[in-house]
C-alpha cells in the first residue's frame, strides 16, 4: 500500500532562516502579483528506525496559488522511502516535494496535505516553499504555461524525425520547451521545433512536448505523437500463430508482478500479444480501472524495462509508461486494453443499449494523448451476453454482434477488436445464448476460455479437471470441455484462424478428498495463497505435484486436497491439438502463475512454433 499507519505524534513548524529570506521580492514588489502562504511539517508516527511525516501547505494570502514545491534538507542518515500526494525527489541531503495535478491549485485559506514514509531518525530543516519562506513569505502567483500543440512529425528517415508544435500559453512568457522521447526528455529548446536523430531503424518511438514559463514552471505535456523511423526489420507474417497473455492490472500490489518480469523470465520473446485486463465497464462507457496502476505508479531504474528511473515530471508512469518500453525492446508485441472481466461486466448491458456511444468512449480511452501508442486494440471480456456470470444480462442474442459491430465502425481495420467468449459447449447453453457466429465478422478472433469448467464452486464436487481438452466417461457435466465449445464455435461460422485456445496458469482444488482419481467427493476449496481453490502453477508443481493425467489435462493428489492444472506437457499435447484444428493460436490467463523461467509460456511458444 501507499500509506502507512496513522497515529497522532509530535508537531513542529518549520520556520525560514532569516538569511534565506535575501532576495525576496518586497512587498511592494511583489504585492499585486503574490500570496502568502506556509509549509508546516508533523511527524505522525515514529517506530524507532523509521517514521511518517507530513506536511501541510496552507495558502494565507488573498489570491490563489497556482502550484507549490516544498524543499527542505535531512541530515545524513535520513531519507524519504516512500511518499503520496506529491512527487517527492532527492540531490544529495536536499529533498524537494511538487504538487500533483491535481493539488496544485490552492485558493485562499486552503491547505492541502501530502505524506511520506522516511528511513532514520533526523528532522527536516532549511524549508523552502516555492523557493521563498515556509512560515508565511510571499508566494510567486505566476500561473504555469498551458500545454503546447500536439506534435507533428516530418522527415522520417531510418535515424532522425523533426518535430514541429503549436506555442503554448503563458501569463509571464514562455522560456524553453522539453521534448520528450517515450516519456524521457532529449531535449530543451526556445523554438516550436526540434529535430531528434541517433534513432534505430524501424522503431516505434512517442514524443511529446511541455513548456517551462520564465519562472521555471513546468506545464502540462502535450498530445502524443506515434513515429515509426524507417528500415528495419519487419512484423513477422501474418499466418504466425498468436500467443497472448494477460497482464493484471493488480498484479504490482500483491503478486509483485511488473512488466519488467516479461522481460527477466524470458516471456517477452516468446509471446505476439497481451491483454491489459481490466478496464472497467460504467454508465455504458470504457474507463480505466485503477489510475495509479495504470500511468501514475513511479518505477526505480532496477524495477523499470528501460533501466532509467521514472522521474516527478514525465507525463505517463505506470504500467502503461512500462509496456511503452516493453513495446520498445520487442516492437513485434502488441498490446491490446481489455475492458470487463468477471467482476466488470454488469456494465455491459448498459453499453448494449448503445453501442455506438460505448465504442466512441473506448477509443477515447485507449487514444488518449498520453499513452495513444501504448495499444494497438481492445479487448471485450463480456462474462456473459444475454447469459448469466456474477450478474445476468438479458439484452438479447443481437446484442453481443452489435456491441462489436460498433467497435469495428469507431475503430476501423487498423485496430485489432477481439473478444474473451465463453466456452460452453452444452446445448442450450451459453454459447448458444448469443450471435457468437455473427459477431466474429468484426473480430480479428475468440479467446475461447476453455478452463474453469469445473472447480470447487462445487463444495462437495465430485473433483474434476478444471480445463479439460476432451470429454471422458464420468465427466459431471456434457459439452464442458475445449474441443466441443471449438466444434460448437465451427458450426456457427466461426472461422477456426479466429478460434484461440485458452490455457490456465493457474489450478483449480478441493479438500478433504480421499481418492486419487477424478470424480471424489470433497468437503470443499483447498486452501490458495490469494483465494481458497485457486492456486498458481509456480506454486502447485512443488506443493502438489501432479499424479496423473486425464483428458489432455493434469491432476494431483495431495494429503487430502485434489488439484486440476495444466503442465508443460499437457500444453504441449493442447498446442498440437490446437495446430492439428487449425486454430489462430492460444492464449492464456495470466503472466504471474508461471514460473520466474517461463516454463508455461515456453511450452506455448514451443508447440506453435
């Protein structure tokens, strides 16, 4: 978590040296255009080796202030381990706190808060609040400059692109500007143009532009420009079987898991895709799920792909800034945002009502300015149309093929638009309850979720492979398996090329079990790190290795609990199968329950190839 415990501590105002007031304008310098303003800091709880700090800016004067930066210097030994609510930065022993976006504004007799987590023991002193005094000094109220134009790019060779931009705005004037290469500055120059060279050949590179006003505030980034420098290598073919993954949005809480992991387990070289899972579904439109997540988390230069920590500044952080570099170091990889999932889509029925309007409110989403070359599609995880997942939907079987026609229409040919289905293969069931046939027209292709069929949602089972490939005698349910709900998505005109198979990295349990083979009862879910019944792969293959195998997948047997999970050799049974279908690919949720080697997402590669 971003915060830490709270409890009440000492209190202690920071006041200016005297000496540091020098150079300040005097009042009648500076009346007509300053406020005044004070920066007071609390330590609110200490545990011997380290702390939490606060402070407190409260504007004192008659006009509003339009940003702030505290400074201050701890003595050595004493650093700031974590902060929220400000970007908080170091040179040496001196510390410097800038507002946020959206805390900068401060209107008279305001205050506004941000905190920290520090290591050591010392105090802060030498305050400084936007470069004047912290105890009640006048505050400049020079506005910051508005954000340029969106840049244009011209000239594109192999090494080099010239940027071009409209003039930003400001009350004091403008100074310089950044250019900005994939969220890092290359350059300050006076002029409304700049020329970038030393690039690499067919590479995907963003660029945008911010102003720095005679003050030396920063503003606000421009709009996005996507350049592809020429030359190069280029996209493997088309006919190349897909092999995507799920990235979570959570997963850099709890699981620990960064884009960055792609990387060191050699992930990234084996896949063509992933899914950025979830955007949420709200009053009928596409919005992003968790904002810190997803553009505002700042990465240190060993957690981040490039190796070059996020700075206060750039304009995108977080997981998007993080595939930016991903999609740097392996432009073959596409990404797509992918909105709904089993706890979002209760939204869906609204965006049904009208499709156009949610289409227009994606592609908003996943254009916009600040990370517009981040996604290459969208994916709709509906779970489930005119069907029932953790809430029913009755919009009717058009539904689903008008959603996805809209999205085709907002989007054109040039994104990919596909879907997570469901994999019901019974009669009469799910995949019989909309226009899957009809819709898969718009769709580049299916992820066909051909696992969780059977788990202990059932308490007392019987056990059950949760991600058979076939069906057996004595399975607890008909049509509950990969190859019928493939055979079923055939019939109805799906092409097979738009058909991916879904793969678990993940198992499915019960307890109090007393036989090895499928089919016991149980008294129900076997205990998993972050849900009962759920474990992941890189956990099951050495707490429950696995005892035997049954309909293209594998089980274990354990003490008293039963497992179902998928192992590298019952993938690659499954990726022989999907080739011998002639299915477009496989794909598989999600990148976390595979070991730190990529054994799971090797057997994928491995059997496609």
């Amino acid at each position: 978590m971003r915060f830490g415990h709270r409890c009440t501590a000492g209190f202690t105002a920071l006041l200016l040296p005297l000496a540091a007031l020098v150079g300040l304008a005097s009042p009648a310098q500076g009346a007509a255009a300053s406020s005044s303003a004070t920066a007071t800091y609390a330590k609110t709880q200490d545990w011997g080796t380290g702390f939490e700090g606060k402070w407190t800016v409260t504007n004192t004067g008659t006009t509003s202030i339009g940003s702030w930066t505290v400074e201050w210097d701890f003595p050595s030994g004493t650093s700031v381990t974590s902060a929220w609510d400000a970007d908080v930065t170091s040179s040496g022993a001196h510390w410097t706190a800038r507002n946020k976006s959206w805390n900068g504004t401060l209107a008279p007799g305001a205050t506004v808060s941000f905190g920290f987590n520090g290591a050591g023991t010392g105090s802060p002193a030498n305050c400084r609040l936007n470069g004047g005094s912290c105890s009640g000094g006048t505050v400049p109220g020079d506005n910051a400059p508005s954000a340029p134009g969106t840049p244009t790019a011209s000239g594109v060779t192999n090494t080099s692109v010239k940027l071009s931009w409209g003039a930003a705005t400001d009350d004091k004037g403008i100074k310089n500007y950044d250019v900005l290469r994939d969220g890092t500055k290359v350059a300050t120059v006076t002029a409304t143009s700049y020329t970038d060279t030393g690039l690499t050949a067919g590479t995907d590179y963003s660029y945008t532009v911010r102003a720095r006003d005679t003050a030396d505030q920063t503003g606000p980034a421009s709009g996005a420009v996507a350049v592809r420098t020429t030359g190069g290598t280029t996209d493997p073919p088309t006919g190349n079987k897909v092999k995507l993954g799920y990235f979570t949005e959570w997963g850099v809480y709890g699981r620990n898991y960064h884009v960055k992991n792609l990387v060191t387990s050699g992930t990234a070289s084996k896949i063509t895709h992933i899914n950025y899972a979830f955007g949420n579904v709200k009053d009928g439109k596409c919005v992003v799920d968790d904002t810190y997540a997803a553009y505002d988390k700042a990465y240190t230069a060993d957690q981040s792909v490039s190796g070059v920590a996020d700075t206060w500044d750039q304009p995108l952080r977080g997981n998007f800034n993080q595939l930016r570099q991903l999609k740097a170091k392996y432009p073959n990889i596409k990404v797509l945002y992918s909105f709904g999932g089993w706890t979002y889509s209760g939204g869906f029925t609204q965006a049904a009502a009208n499709p156009a309007a949610f289409a227009a409110s994606c592609k908003a989403v996943v254009e916009d300015p600040r990370w517009a070359d981040v996604f290459d599609g969208i994916d709709i995880d509906w779970e489930y149309p005119n069907a029932c997942g953790l809430t029913c939907d009755a919009s009717g079987a058009a539904a689903f093929k008008n959603l996805m026609s809209a999205l085709r229409s907002q989007f054109g040919a040039h994104y990919l638009i596909t879907a997570a289905i469901t994999a019901d293969g019974s009669s009469g069931g799910k995949l019989d309850a909309a226009d899957y046939g009809g819709a898969s027209a718009y769709a580049d292709w299916y992820n066909v979720m051909t696992y969780d069929y059977f788990g202990a949602f059932d308490a007392d089972g019987p056990t059950a492979p949760h991600s058979p490939l076939t069906s057996y005698a004595g399975i607890p349910a008909a049509g509950f398996n990969s190859a019928d709900a493939i055979a079923k998505l055939k019939a109805k005109g799906v092409p097979a090329a738009k058909l991916l198979l879904g793969i678990g990295f993940y198992g499915r349990g019960w307890t109090g079990v007393t036989q090895s083979a499928p089919g016991g009862a149980a008294t129900g879910a076997a205990p998993g790190t972050y849900e009962a019944g759920i474990e992941d792969y890189k956990i099951l293959k050495a707490s429950c290795p696995a005892t035997g195998t049954i309909a293209g997948t594998a089980y274990a047997y354990c003490g008293n609990n039963w497992w179902s999970y998928d192992t590298p050799a019952t993938i690659a049974g499954k990726m022989a199968w999907a080739k011998n279908q002639s299915l477009g690919g496989a794909f598989f949720w999600e990148f976390s329950g595979d070991t730190s080697n990529g054994e799971l997402v090797n057997a994928i590669s491995g059997g496609l190839a």
